[in-house]
C-alpha cells in the first residue's frame, strides 16, 4: 500500500513539474535568445558609432 501511495505521488509530480520545467526551459530559452539578440543589436550599434570615429 506504502508502495502504491509513494508512486501515485511520484506520478503526480511528474505530471505538475514536467510541463512546469518545461515551461520554464521555453522561458529560459527565449529569454536567452532576446538577450543575445540585444547584445547583437547593442554591438552593432555600438560599432557603427565608434567605427567613424575611429
């Protein structure tokens, strides 16, 4: 009975905390995408300007 409740709780776990996690590793993932994106963005502007006065 112990065995049944311990993976019954296992299972319910599961089932809440991987699409969690997967949730968070989409945020994670476009968070890190638009923060390189920015820095792209950021280099190249910086770049540009510094680039006619160098």
């Amino acid at each position: 009975m112990l065995v049944i409740g311990a993976l019954a709780a296992m299972f319910v776990l599961f089932t809440f905390i991987l699409p969690l996690l997967a949730t968070l590793l989409k945020v994670a993932l476009l968070v890190a995408v638009v923060g390189v994106i920015v820095f792209i963005a950021v280099r190249v502007m910086s770049g540009s300007g510094s680039s006619s006065s160098q």
